[in-house]
C-alpha cells in the first residue's frame, strides 16, 4: 500500500506541477498530438481502478485530506516549446511542493499514444487520449500482485 500511495501522490505532484472518467464531453478521442496538449489544462479526476482500501478517487481522497483544492485549482500550461508552467492558488504553494517532483525545467512530448515527461534524467510515459476539451493519463501498476490503473483527467481551461 505504502509503495503504490508514494508512486499515486508521485504521479498526481508530477501532473500538477507541470482520472478513468465515464463521463466525457468528447466521445472519440483523437490521435494524440504535440498539438492536443498545448494549452491549459486543470486536473478534474485521479481514478484507481480496482479500488484501494475502498478509494477509487484519489483527487477527492488527496483534496479531503488536505482541506484544499488544491489540484483541481491548479492550471498546468503544455507550452508549444515543449516546457510545461503552471498557476498554483494562493495557499497551495507548501502542499505542492512538498512533493518536490517537477521543477520549471521539466519538458514534455508526445510521442505514438504516449505523454513523456523529462525531468532531468527521469523520465516518466503515460498512455494518452486527447479530445478537445479533455486530456487523460493512464498508467498501469502492480503491488502485491495487483495491477492497477491509474487515470488522470484533464479538462482545458
């Protein structure tokens, strides 16, 4: 639990400093593009599928457990040079970086169906879907011998 707890705040501190949603405004996803992700984006759902412990939302999980909304307030810019800057509300700038996990320096590219996010020497690969108001993450993980998917969704600003 401990492992998969660490890489899900690891993975959400990544998206904000730069969820598997049936509900979508956009029901055919688009091949993904350098050019789907431009823009700014806010984190609307953070889903664990199967649950853990009962939780299947970490953004309400993670938002409850602070008092903040922080993640969701958010705005996270895909610049069309390849960097990633980001708004924080007033009031979130300790619980975001706490996490310490993408500094201004971080790149991003879309390579076939996948977001990759360069942070000096690590680099992260996400599955992607685009539409035009809505982005998703998806990863798969296993602990314990259950595998997990992890989806963020992202709506455009």
């Amino acid at each position: 639990m401990k492992k998969l707890t660490n890489y899900l705040m690891l993975f959400v501190f990544a998206a904000a400093m730069l969820a598997c949603s049936k509900d979508s405004d956009d029901p055919t996803p688009e091949t993904p593009s350098g050019n789907a992700v431009e823009g700014t984006w806010k984190i609307r759902a953070m889903n664990i599928d199967p649950a853990q412990n009962g939780i299947t939302d970490v953004l309400a999980y993670f938002e409850a457990l602070t008092g903040k909304k922080c993640l969701s307030e958010t705005e996270i810019t895909f610049k069309s040079n390849g960097t990633v800057g980001s708004k924080i509300p007033i009031g979130c700038d300790d619980i975001l970086d706490q996490a310490d996990v993408v500094d201004d320096s971080s790149k991003w590219a879309v390579k076939d169906k996948k977001i990759v996010l360069t942070e000096g020497s690590d680099v992260t690969e996400f599955d992607l879907e685009t539409g035009a108001n809505e982005m998703k993450w998806s990863s798969m993980e296993e602990e314990d011998g259950v595998k997990y998917k992890i989806t963020i969704v992202f709506k455009k600003s």
